[in-house]
C-alpha cells in the first residue's frame, strides 16, 4: 500500500530539498528539483549536527559521506565566562555504538554531500528556475516554471516546497500564514583553527553573549556567537571582524582569548540575524506540501533546524509508502512531526532568553538537557 506518485517537484535546493529528492527517489518516482539561485549556494561557515541529525543522514544514506568531510565527537561541555566547567552534556550515539553522537562540517560541503547523493538517484536539478503558479487538477499540481529558457507548465503527483523561511510558495498558498519573526538575537559565525584544547562541542554561558564552538576537522572549528540584538540589523563587511572580536573581549578564559587572537581575514565571518517560525496545520493544500524553514524556522540553540527538514524528508517518504491516500499520507506526516517543530522551534527560542539573562545558567543546562532527551526520541 502507498500513494501512486509518478512524478514529484521540489522547490527550492537547500538542506530540506535536496533530502526529500533523496528520500522520495523511490518506487520509480520522477524527481524534479528546481532551485532560484543559477547554482548552489550556502553560507561558508560551519553547521553543527546532533545526534538526531547524525541518525537522520544515516536513513538517507549519506552518513558516510558526512564522516569523511566533517567531524564527530562526543559530548557538549559548558562553561562559565572564566573558563570554570559548568556542565557537561552527554550525546548519547543514536546512530550506532561506533558513530559519535555530535558532529559540525562546513556547510557547503554538507550541501555537496546531499547534492551528489540527491543527483545519484536520478533527480532532474534545474537552476535559476522558479515557480509562478500553481493550479489544482483532479490528479496533479500543474506547475508553471519559469527558467532560463522561458516558462512552461508541467504536471506534478506532489509538490514539496523547501523553499525556506521567506518561502513564496507558503505565502501565496497561506497568506494567513505568520511570517518570520525576528528572535532578539543575531548569529555569528567564524572558522578558526583548533586548539588542541578543543576537541568536542563546548559552549559559555554567564558572558554578555554565549559563546560556543565546534570542530569540523582536524585542524579547524567554527566558532558561533549569539548576540542579543534590539533590532534586526545587517552589518558592513568591513565592520565584521571588529564587531566580532569585541564580543569575545569581555571574557576572560585564557582559550577564549586564544580564539579572540586567531580570528583574520580568512575566518570567513558571518552574521545573521535569527528568525524564528511556527506555522500552525496543515502545511499542505491540495497537492503541494511544505517542509523544513518553510513551516518550523527556528534559532539554533539547539543545534536541530537542519536536522528537522532531513527528518521531514524521511517521514513523508515513510508516510507516502504507508498510505494509499495522497491526503491521508500528508495528514499523517504533519500529525508526526508537529509536536517535534514545537518542541524545538520553542525551546529553541526560551534557550535564547536564558542565555542572555544574568543568573541564567541553571536554568539553561536544564532545559537544554530535557530538550536533548526529547531529540533522541524516535521520529
């Protein structure tokens, strides 16, 4: 028993997308990517992947590939302003007793590993291509698509939107929809070589900012930094290092001061505003499901926004298979992942309040601890 779909078009070619072209690639399916940029683009700095992450690349085959280009190690050590140890979080290895149970790589090359694995199972990659509408027939989506050689209209069996947090496919089938919304904070990102100090996941907290960093191979780690912001601000490249190095000044732990002293102009400093997103049921209309920042945006407190989509992917792909009904599969597949989105999106967001307060720490290890149990759930 599962929905008879000969066709599926996914829009947009991050993370999210690129997961469900592999995890859809089954039963003889016709996958179609189509991707707005003219060609893969994703920011150069590093992403970390927990446990659940490291079991959702695992299901889609691609753990292998993620191993031999980013890092894994065991456990999330925290630790005060001056250094003094905090805490120290176990990652329990969901995967297998031999694969660690945390893990960063740099971003680009996660988006390689997925792309490859994603044009192996045969998907139909279109660049610079997007869509401009989408009109219902009894049996299929029909899809005007708009490329470099001018628009034509296609039929699709399903439509998988991945196309983001300001997603233009959420907005024109949900325009009651919530839009982002701008969380206090903003990201920091460098990539710094790696102390010998440093050889799994830690974090400070107590400091003006939290303060964390992750290796993602031998040599480097990048370095991330959550500034609480009144404003959504973007800053001039020329202003990054500076701004970035005075936010490290304030604390005094000697290996703080050491990545203080590494960051130059090869750190690949990044800043990003943090949104977050909640969408409330249902995520489809009719033929046309959406996925990942499309629907469950959140700040990566907990190291889990990439991971939700792949694990989006891999429940609609087992939702698909066990349903007969097109409908009832893509009800069954927002009844599973609902709770998960909320539990993350929200906790993610109280995560970011606890760290910028004063006294919040304890309550920080806390809620950060439970959240972590509840990941390593099953999906």
């Amino acid at each position: 028993m599962s929905v008879q779909l000969q066709s599926v078009l996914i829009v947009g070619g991050g993370l999210s997308g690129l997961a469900a072209a592999i995890a859809l690639a089954q039963e003889g399916r016709r996958i179609t990517l189509v991707e707005r940029e003219p060609e893969w683009r994703m920011d150069g700095a590093g992403i970390s992947i927990g446990g659940a992450s490291l079991r959702a690349l695992h299901a889609l085959g691609v753990l292998e590939g993620f191993l031999e280009r980013g890092y894994a190690a065991d456990g999330t050590d925290m630790r005060g302003p001056d250094g003094s140890p905090l805490a120290r979080f176990p990652t329990p290895r969901l995967v297998n007793e031999d694969t660690p149970g945390n893990g960063a790589i740099m971003r680009p090359f996660l988006g390689e590993v997925l792309a490859k694995a994603a044009l192996a199972a045969g998907t139909d990659v279109r660049f610079a291509t997007t869509p401009t509408e989408l009109r219902e027939d009894t049996e299929h989506t029909l899809v005007t698509l708009s490329g470099p050689d001018g628009e034509r209209t296609e039929a699709f069996g399903l439509v998988v939107a991945a196309d983001g947090v300001f997603s233009q496919t959420r907005r024109t089938l949900f325009p009651e929809a919530p839009e982002p919304r701008f969380s206090g904070q903003g990201a920091w990102r460098a990539v710094l070589p790696r102390p010998a100090a440093i050889g799994n996941t830690t974090i400070w907290v107590g400091g003006p900012s939290k303060i964390g960093v992750n290796p993602i191979d031998a040599e480097r780690l990048y370095l991330f930094v959550n500034e609480a912001s009144d404003e959504r601000e973007r800053i001039p490249e020329e202003q990054l290092i500076p701004r970035l190095d005075a936010l490290l000044a304030p604390l005094p732990d000697p290996l703080v001061q050491e990545l203080r002293a590494s960051i130059g102009p090869d750190a690949l400093v990044l800043h990003r505003p943090m949104d977050q997103l909640l969408v409330p049921l249902p995520w489809h209309r009719g033929r046309v499901q959406l996925i990942g920042d499309a629907v469950h945006a959140t700040t990566p407190h907990l190291a889990a926004g990439a991971g939700l989509g792949l694990e989006d992917a891999l429940v609609l792909a087992e939702e698909l298979e066990a349903h007969a009904m097109l409908d009832d599969a893509l009800g069954a597949f927002e009844a599973r992942r609902w709770e998960r989105a909320r539990m993350v999106v929200e906790n993610s967001a109280r995560l970011g309040e606890l760290e910028a307060a004063p006294e919040g720490a304890p309550a920080f290890g806390a809620l950060q601890a439970e959240s972590m149990r509840l990941l390593a759930q099953p999906i």
